[in-house]
C-alpha cells in the first residue's frame, strides 16, 4: 500500500572498478569518472506494482520547499518529505520539515525526530482511513 523511500544510498558511483588496487602514478590523485546509480524512486513511480502512495525524502540545502515541489514532479510519486541539511539535522536530535503534497506544503517546525516519525505515520494512517 505505502512505499517510504527513505533516502539514495548513494546518487553516484565510480564509473569503472579495477580488480586491484589503484597505484599512486605521482603527486595528484588518480581521476575518478563517475556515473548515476538507477533511480529507484522513479523507476517504482513507473512500475506495474507502484504502491498506492509513494513517498520519497529530499535532504535539501537551499530552496527546500521548491527544490523538494520540482522532485515531486520529476520523480512521480505522492509527497516528498523535505529537510534543510545544512544545519545540524546529520546527527543531529531534531529536524524541522517539509510535506510537499500534489495539493500543497506542510511545515512541520522543529521537532525530535522520534515525533516527526509519528507524526508522518500519522499522515500516512489518514490517507488510508
């Protein structure tokens, strides 16, 4: 029925692996080209088993509401659960954050994570109710 998508292990990874380790060749490091991981999120938002209601996270470090509305569109799914990460929210106890809806925004304030975790299982309880 729900599908929370919590967070991207990692948006990028070494294009290419070697089968040993990588010798230093002088005083600069050795070129990394990187290539994107598969998009889950998205990829589930197009998938004959799309759950009912989709919801994917955006760590934000700027425009978070606006950022997290465009990641909305792009990635298809329901709502995105924004946070501005350029505090100390990593690590952090607390975290303030936004629900981006197809019908709007929901400013949670700073809140324990425990009790923004409740309350967006509560959200997500009435969606179904």
């Amino acid at each position: 029925d729900v599908a929370i998508m919590v967070a991207a292990v990692a948006d990028w990874r070494a294009d290419n692996q070697s089968g040993q380790k990588i010798k230093k060749k002088g005083a600069a490091p050795a070129p990394l080209k990187l290539t994107e991981n598969p998009d889950i999120l998205a990829g589930l938002a197009q998938s004959d088993q799309r759950p009912a209601l989709l919801i994917g996270f955006a760590a934000e470090t700027e425009k978070v509401a606006e950022h997290a509305q465009a990641k909305l569109k792009r990635k298809a799914c329901d709502w995105i659960v924004a946070n501005d990460v350029s505090g100390d929210v990593m690590g952090g106890a607390d975290n303030s954050v936004h629900i981006i809806t197809h019908s709007g925004n929901e400013m949670w304030e700073r809140l324990p994570k425990p009790e923004v975790a409740r309350r967006l299982v509560a959200k997500i309880s009435e969606e179904f109710a």
